[in-house]
C-alpha cells in the first residue's frame, strides 16, 4: 500500500494528538486524586486542632469546594508539582498562596450561604477566590499589587468563575460601591482590624482577619444589628503583611 507524504504526516498528527489527549485525561484524573488526597489531609489537621479552632470538621459545602477547585492552576508552573502539599508557595512580588488548611479553616469560619456577597481582601493569585465563589452568590476581591491582580483575573476567567469581579487597588479601604456585605475576608495581616470593612460589613455579618505584625492571630469578627462586634480569636497564624497604599 502507498502512503502519500500528506497522508503519513496526516496520521503522525492524529497519533501525537490522541496521545496528548490521553495524558491531559491522565493528568487530569491525577489531580483530582492529589485533591482528594489534599482534603482528607485537611480533614484530619481540622480534627488534630479542633480544640484551639473550635472548628472540628468542615461543613460538606466548604469541604466540597476544596476538591473541586483545581489549586495547581493558580500556582506558578515551577511549583505545580507541590501544589498539593499543605504549605503556602510563592507567587511572586513576595507574596504567597496560602497552605490549604488555612484556606479551608478560613472559608468554614465565614459560614457562607449560596445568597451571600463577599469581599476578600487579598486576591493573591485567584485560589481563595475561587473557593469562595463556588460558595457564594457574588464576590468582589481586591488585590494591591497589580500584576498579581491581573494574573488573578486572568486565572479565574480562563476557568469559568463567573461570579466574581476583581479589582486593583487598596483593601485596606474596602469597596464600598457594592457594600454591605455579608461577608469579609482578609488574607494578608494588618496590625489592626481596618474600619473601613467594619463599616461595610452587614449586621449579623462576619468577617475573617489575620490580625498583628510579629504576633498574629486569626480572629472572627461579628457585626450585631446594634453595630456591635463580638471578637473571636481562633488561632495564632503567619501571613505576609497587608500592603497599604
């Protein structure tokens, strides 16, 4: 039988692409069990430390996001191969990713509801973001360092976060065009809660905050009908400094 040159490379092509095919189907399979195996990590430290968090296990919801959003796609490539260890990783302008228990401890306090909206302050490179917009119905995040913030953007268009609108700027301040809301999260450490978020927080809302500069403490804040707050602190924490402009 004759092959012509066409027809060969034709079928060379057709060879190289089913076997891509099949190795993005493996990786793919790959990843969801290094999150699978991610979770039930998390599963057994939320437990190990239930008696300083006072959190003993992760609500379905929030358990659930943590399978389903691929944490390896908002990682630099050269730290995707850890992208499943529980530890922070770099992503630049010094800044980190945060490790996945903080993560998930973070998201379980918040107590999110399908119908909330919520402000992170912090976008970093998309992965909490992400998170927390499987859980909720809008979220407004804000990041400081513009690079990160476009990256950020980029990384939760590429993979279908409709809900969640991003912005450069300074979080210290808030976004007040779309408060109240119902809740506030903070990824990155002030020496002090920000009253800005406070005033833009609803009542009955919460709000979750690293909080110090040598010593910091992961706090809950709730706002009360009377403008209250009620603090919480949880547990002793290390985040890379708020940046102010």
């Amino acid at each position: 039988m004759f092959w012509s040159p066409q027809a060969l490379l034709a079928g060379i092509f057709a060879t190289l692409a089913a076997a891509g095919l099949i190795m993005a189907c493996r990786s793919q399979q790959d990843a969801v069990a290094d999150r699978e195996r991610m979770v039930e990590e998390i599963d057994a430290m939320v437990a190990s430390t239930a008696s300083i968090s006072s959190v003993a296990q992760l609500d379905p919801r929030a358990r659930a996001a943590m399978a389903e959003v691929p944490r390896h796609e908002f990682v630099p490539p050269k730290y995707r191969s850890a992208a499943y260890t529980n530890r922070p990783l770099p992503i630049g302008h010094d800044q980190t990713i945060s490790q996945p228990l903080i993560v998930a401890l973070m998201t379980e306090l918040l107590q999110l509801k399908k119908t909330d909206t919520v402000l992170e302050v912090g976008t970093g490179s998309g992965y909490q973001a992400a998170i927390l917009s499987v859980l909720a119905r809008e979220l407004y995040t804000i990041e400081i360092v513009p690079a990160l913030g476009e990256t950020a953007r980029a990384n939760l268009e590429r993979l279908g976060y409709t809900n969640v609108q991003t912005r450069i700027g300074d979080g210290y301040q808030g976004w007040v065009e779309h408060a109240p809301f119902d809740a506030i999260i903070v990824t990155a450490a002030p020496d002090h809660v920000p009253p800005a978020l406070i005033a833009q927080l609803k009542p009955e809302g919460r709000m979750v905050i690293p909080v110090g500069s040598l010593d910091q403490e992961l706090m809950v804040l709730v706002k009360h009908a009377d403008g209250t707050i009620t603090t919480t602190t949880v547990a002793p924490v290390r985040f890379v400094p708020l940046i102010r402009e």
